[in-house]
C-alpha cells in the first residue's frame, strides 16, 4: 500500500482567515450549493461568499 502525505500549508489563525485564503486561490470555485427545489440547486463561490460577508461585517461596524 503506497502513503500518502497531505501538506496542509501554512497554519490559519481562525476560520475567517481560511476562508478568506480560500477566496483568493480559488474564487470562482462553490463554497456551497443550495437545493432550491426537488431539481433546482443555487450556488456560491468562495469569492461572493466573501464579499458577502466583508460586507456584513463593515455594515455591523458601522452600526457599533
């Protein structure tokens, strides 16, 4: 049996930060697909995903 090794890369300080790294590698890639309907999925990428939510962080910073 041949073993394999996986090299995570660099170490992350928090979730935020690996899927903001996630972001900028591959932004076009889906984070997550939804079903809508019996036949019917939406998806996200990693890239609108973080825009998404740097732009609910920056309106709850404004609010605080």
């Amino acid at each position: 049996m041949k073993s394999t090794s996986h090299n995570p890369g660099p170490r992350v300080s928090s979730l935020t930060d690996l899927l903001r790294r996630r972001a900028r590698q591959d932004p076009d890639r889906p984070a997550y697909t939804f079903l809508k309907d019996s036949s019917t999925t939406v998806s996200i990428t990693r890239g609108q995903l973080d825009r998404r939510a740097r732009a609910v962080a920056a309106r709850l910073s404004e609010q605080a």
